[in-house]
C-alpha cells in the first residue's frame, strides 16, 4: 500500500517528496482554459445580470466539460491531501 501510494503521489505531484509548484499551476492554467467558453454567460448573467441579455449560451456539452475537469482536479487535491482514494 505504501508502495502505491508512493507511486501515485509522484504520479500526480511530480518528483520529490513535495509538490512541485509546478503542478498546481499548470492546473490552475486548466482549470481557467476550461471554464474559458463558460465564464462570459456567468459574469453577465448569473453573477452580474446584464439586461441587455445575453447573445450566446454555453452548450451542456461546454458545462459538462468543465464540470468533469473541476471534479476530477478536486479528487486530484483531495488524493494528495488526505491521501484517500
């Protein structure tokens, strides 16, 4: 168990026996890519509603998409936290 565990960190974490800042910044950067096609609906309608209504609608696909890239960075973080599956 120790040994997969070990593995997996380093999967997930890079090198060494921390996080290597660069993981989490690229993750960052793909996170902001993701929610790229979404974020102008949010801003101008759900967090700030702009009356001049709103010219384009994300897809389901473009939501489920960035729903399934949220959900699975948060089960990365939440492996390299508490180190559960």
């Amino acid at each position: 168990m120790q040994t997969w565990a070990g593995g997996k960190f380093t999967e997930l974490a890079g090198e060494g026996p921390h996080i290597d800042p660069n993981v989490p910044f690229a993750d960052l950067n793909a996170l902001e890519d993701a929610f790229r096609p979404i974020r102008w609906f949010v801003n101008k309608r759900l967090a700030h509603y702009d009356i001049r209504g709103v010219v384009t609608r994300p897809k389901f696909g473009e939501l489920d998409k960035v729903l399934n890239h949220l959900t699975d960075t948060f089960a990365k973080y939440f492996f390299l936290c508490l180190a559960q599956d």
